[in-house]
C-alpha cells in the first residue's frame, strides 16, 4: 500500500492529521461526586518573567526564620507578612536557558533529556495534583497565560504527562465564559456534538492502528506519542459529557462578564479574582497562571522594556525593575486578600484550604541559582511567616514541589529531581 508521508484520518465529517513517520504504525472518569464537607484542598501557582530586582525582593539571609524584616520589592504585602514564606536557595540543576522563565519552573525537566531530541519536557506539578484531585470537578484544572514574551516555550505554565504544553486560556472574558458562562446550545444539540466527537475518534484510533505495521522504532514511538494524544481527548470528551447535565456553579459575589480588551495590572487582578472563584465553586482544585510580561509593565506605567530593566544597574532601570516588583506584590497582596474574604460552608476561608506559589525560574539577568520562591496560602500546611534559607544553596526546587504535593494529599514519593522534602518548610 502507498502512503503519503502525512496521512489524514477521516470519520465523521472531520479530519484529524497523523505525525509525520518516516516508514510509511480509555480512561473514564469516576462518576461526578458531590463534595465533601470538610472544604477541598486547592493549589494555586503564579509564574512571572524576568526574575527580580535581587537587592529589595530578597529578605535579608541572616534574618532565618520568622524574625525577618520584609524587603522593600514586597513591602505591598506588609498586612499579610505573617502568611507568606520565603524559600531561598533553591533551583532546578538542568535550567540552563533565562529566556525560558517558565517553560520547566513546575517540571524541573532536562531540556536534552531524550537523546536524539533538541526539546523535551516532563509533567509540571500542578498536572500531577490535578491527576488526583481532578475527578471531582468540572474542570480537572484551569490553565491560565498571558502573552508569553518573556516565558519561553509552552501554552501556559502546565505541561502533561506526556511533557505535553496544556493550552491556556489567555484573557479574562475567555476564562470567565469557559467557567460560568451558561451554554445556550440545545442539550439535545450538543450530546450529538459529543457524539460525534466519539465517532470520530473511534475511527481514528481504528484506522491509526492498521498503519503501525511495519513501522521503523522511531515511528512507533511518534505513533505511541499520537495515541496518548487521543486518548487524553477521549479523557476530555468523557469528563465533558459526564458534566453536560450539570448547572455551573456561580460565585457567591457576584461576577459580571469581564468587558474585552482588558491587559495590564486590570487583567492581572481580574485573572486573580476569576482563580478565586473557581476555586470557590469547585469548578476546579487546580489552578495555573502565566502573568504577562510586557503588558503588565505597560499597565503599570512603568515605562520600559521588561527584557532591559532585568538587565538592571543603579539608576532608572533598577529602579523600574523595583517598581515592577512592587506592582507584582500589590496584585498578588489582592488575590492573598480574595482567598481570605472568600468563605468556606463551614465558616473558615479559602485560603486556609489553598496552596498558593509565587514565583520564576530566574533570579535575575541571566542567574538562574536561588531563584524567587514565595508560597503563601495554609493549605499545604506549611510553616508561614518564614524567611528560609537553604544550607544547600543547590537545593532543588523540586523539594519545594515534592513538600507542597504532600502537604496538600497528592501523595508522592518523588518529583523531578527532589532529593527530599523541605523539613523547614512542614509545620
């Protein structure tokens, strides 16, 4: 049989391409179950680009422990000092590009791991706890992301199993439609959607599986690659239809739709409030966000490019790259104030039940050892009002991740490349 060096699928009426191979070779989700009562766990990372402003963001190394002055690039947090906790000393060893900030800050992953390849990456954090804690709600996590000018590869900061990029939503009226907008489609209509969806997929599995025949090594992997693919859609499509018959949830304040057009601090801050509220409805337990880089400095006046006040020196680069910080704080000082206000059934608050980091995988310029670790949020149970400074200034921040994933119940025995969990950190 002659076959063309990209072949396409066909079922339903649709068309889904196979990798490029040379030779030419399911989960469902347990029923929806209604929440316990005793509040769920939630976890919450935020990654920003550029690094920081070393000499004002870092509290001071000999202040360890909860007698800690806090630094001028977070004095916006001041209300909350004794709820947040910095980690210093911490990296990942394989991190060796800064214009990457994000593409392995929750992975830890070699980029030339997988020989023969230029690009590889493994599961980010958050996928791994979304794993465990996703079959109870609508969405198993909520990717959220930015323009990605200064964050390297990816769609958004979360990576699946397969060192996959997960797609985010990229603006507020997009997120908010996704999580609390009511589809006005027919339900009569949108079954027969899924339906065929299904359709089509059974097709393509069928017919992808008579083409694995006489492929080399090489092609079996790619093809094996393209089968999780579909699988992971199957996942989606089934959690979609289990869902499909289910009101979504409203958050108890009142959201309006966002107005288009928005960027900047406005869009931050509105991104923040729309994690918070689908935390609090449990539309989710996971959430991602990749801030955006330029235009944030843009809404907040700043007036210079992102990429040359991280190559600050004294005088009005530092002092942008400081200004930055200090809007990145009062943003993140708001969300802190959101999971605090925001009340559970049983009258404790969301942020007692959420696990919130803050943070990149630059320090700054081009250094890529300590880089900026804050976590906040008592849902990991961790010790907070905390400045900690690692003995081992070659920490892995994967014991960071392996500490927090514990904390919250999403056991694990390992992550990345940790050595351990961060003794320091558990309360």
């Amino acid at each position: 049989m002659s076959i063309h060096r990209r072949t396409f699928l066909k079922g339903a009426g649709s068309l889904i391409a196979l990798p490029g191979l040379a030779s030419l070779g399911f989960r469902r989700f347990a029923s929806a179950a209604s929440a316990a009562a005793a509040p769920p766990t939630r976890m919450i990372f935020i990654g920003f680009g550029w690094g920081v402003t070393e000499e004002t963001w870092y509290p001071d190394r000999q202040q360890v422990g909860s007698e800690w002055t806090l630094p001028d690039g977070l004095k916006p947090l001041e209300r909350h000092k004794h709820d947040i906790t910095i980690v210093q000393n911490c990296y990942h060893k394989h991190f060796i590009d800064p214009h990457s900030c994000s593409t392995f800050w929750l992975t830890g992953a070699n980029k030339y791991g997988v020989p023969g390849k230029s690009f590889s990456n493994t599961i980010s954090v958050d996928q791994v706890a979304a794993e465990q804690f996703g079959a109870q709600t609508r969405f198993t996590s909520l990717a959220l992301s930015g323009d990605g000018g200064s964050h390297g590869p990816g769609l958004s900061l979360a990576w699946n199993r397969q060192g996959k990029p997960v797609a985010g939503l990229e603006n507020p009226v997009v997120a908010y439609h996704k999580l609390f907008a009511d589809d006005k489609t027919p339900l009569a209509v949108r079954q027969e959607q899924l339906k065929n969806e299904q359709s089509v997929l059974d097709t393509v599995l069928e017919d992808a599986r008579d083409l694995s025949r006489g492929l080399s090594r090489d092609d079996i992997d790619k093809l094996d690659e393209y089968f999780e693919s579909i699988r992971d859609i199957e996942t989606r499509l089934a959690k979609e239809e289990q869902w499909l018959t289910v009101p979504k949830v409203k958050p108890t304040d009142p959201m309006p739709e966002p107005a288009k057009g928005m960027s900047g601090d406005k869009e931050v801050r509105l991104m923040y409030d729309i994690m918070a509220a689908a935390l609090q409805t449990n539309a989710t337990r996971v959430a991602t966000y990749r801030q955006p880089a330029q235009p944030l400095i843009d809404g907040l006046g700043i007036g210079f490019n992102g990429h040359n006040i991280s190559h600050y020196s004294p005088g009005a680069r530092m002092e942008a790259s400081q200004a930055r910080d200090r809007g990145m704080a009062q943003l993140l000082s708001h969300l802190v104030d959101k999971l605090k206000a925001t009340k559970e059934p049983d009258g404790s608050s969301l942020f007692d039940h959420t696990s919130v980091v803050f943070g990149t995988n630059v320090r700054s310029q081009h250094y890529t050892d300590n880089v900026p670790t804050l976590l906040t949020g008592r849902g990991a149970g961790i010790k907070l009002g905390q400045n900690i400074v690692m003995a081992d200034s070659k920490t892995p921040l994967c014991n960071v991740w392996l500490t927090l994933l514990n904390g919250v119940g999403a056991k694990a025995d390992s992550f990345g490349d940790s050595t351990g969990v961060i003794e320091e950190l558990v309360a």
